[in-house]
C-alpha cells in the first residue's frame, strides 16, 4: 500500500470515527433518563424515611460504547510486527557474538582491551 493510500485509508476512518461518535452523542442527547421527583414530607418532623429519587434505565445507558482497541488494532499490530523483528534480530546478534566468542574468544579479548584503555582493575 503507498503512501497516498495510507493516508487517504486514515482519513477516512478518521471520518468514519467522527461520525459514529456524533451518532452516539447525538442518541444520547434525545434519551434523557427521566427522573421521578422524590415525595416531599408535608409535615417536618416524620417517620417515614425519605423516598429517594428512582431514574428509569434507557436505551443510552445500555447501548454499547466504541471500543478503543477496535479502533487502534492496526497501529497495535503494526507495532507488535515492529517489536518482534527487533527481538529477533538482537536474539540472532546475541547468539552470533556468543558463538564465535566460544571459537575465537572475541569477547574475552575485547574485554581486557577496554580494561586497559580505562584503567578498571589492578
């Protein structure tokens, strides 16, 4: 895919996005829950415990909110493709030096030489 289609394909999820959001917020601007008012007491002092305000369930509290990982999966898998490529490549470096560091002992030798350069040790 070049790079025009890239960018034309965000672009329009992009869009895409926008639109389910404003969708969503506008479902949730017409359903108000509604809420009953509590009863009053008329006298001051009852014994009747105060009725507490009861909202009725919508369908706004139910419907089902965008998933941000539905949104980004391709970035996410784009990075974990990413990510394991690095690792392999410093596995395969790592067992490259370690083999011919038990050959040729590579490593040993470089490592004295940094010691004498910088002065560690006695």
């Amino acid at each position: 895919m070049s790079k025009k289609d890239k960018s034309k394909f965000k672009k329009q999820l992009k869009a895409q996005i926008l639109q389910d959001m404003q969708k969503f917020e506008s479902e949730n601007k017409t359903e108000t829950p509604e809420v009953q008012p509590s009863i009053a007491p008329t006298a001051p002092m009852t014994s009747e415990p105060k009725v507490a305000p009861k909202i009725t369930p919508t369908a706004a509290a139910t419907s089902a909110i965008p998933v941000d990982s539905e949104i980004n999966l391709p970035q996410i898998k784009y990075d974990l493709k990413k990510t394991a490529i690095v690792v392999a490549g410093m596995a395969i470096v790592i067992a490259v030096l370690a083999i011919l560091d038990n050959k040729q002992s590579i490593l040993t030798n470089f490592g004295n030489t940094v010691f004498r350069v910088l002065h560690i040790g006695s």
